[in-house]
C-alpha cells in the first residue's frame, strides 16, 4: 500500500489521540468499533442507491457508495494501527498471505 496513505493514517491517529479523554484501551475499543458502524453506512448507500426504502426511494449514488467503501477503508486502517504501531507491515504480509491462499504461490 502507498506509504503516503499510511503516513496520513499516523497523522488521523495522532490527532484522535491528541483529542481523546478516554482511556487508550477505551478508545482503541471505540476505533474498533467504528469500522463496524462505518459499514452500516456502506449499506444504507447500497439500498439508498437500489431505492430499496419504498418510503424514501433513491437517496444515494454509487459515487457516494465507493465513498462510503473508502471510510471503511481509512477507518480500519486507522483501527490497526492504532493498536499495531507495524500496521503497514501487518498489513503487506496479510495481503501477501491472502493472495497466495486466493491464488497459489508466486511463480
């Protein structure tokens, strides 16, 4: 992954960290969780843009689905690295891992 991403990552860690009064175990925990309300939003977009809710009709593009995919994206990157300060090690070998199980091993 682009270590410019994960460079801006540390900058959104600090700054929560820096505004947080919590605990640091509550407020990882909260992190936690907020990749789980993230994808909450993803699905609102996704019927949003279906017009699935008779009542409200169409209410989202896909644009703002692919958005909401991004939260979730910038939001867990912001949970892992929270709580692992190797997140962009952790998560290269995972990817690595995942492919090679997907896919096989490297040729």
């Amino acid at each position: 992954m682009d270590a410019d991403a994960w460079e801006k990552v540390d900058q959104l860690v600090t700054w929560l960290d820096r505004a947080s009064d919590l605990a640091p175990e509550t407020e990882l925990l909260l992190r936690l969780m907020k990749v789980s309300e993230e994808t909450g939003e993803v699905a609102a977009a996704v019927i949003g843009a279906l017009g699935q809710n008779p009542r409200k009709g169409v209410t989202h593009t896909w644009e703002q689905v692919d958005g909401e995919l991004c939260d979730v994206i910038l939001t867990a990157m912001v949970a892992l690295k929270s709580r692992n300060t190797d997140a962009p090690n952790v998560f290269r070998k995972h990817v690595t891992d995942v492919v090679t199980r997907a896919l096989g091993p490297p040729a």
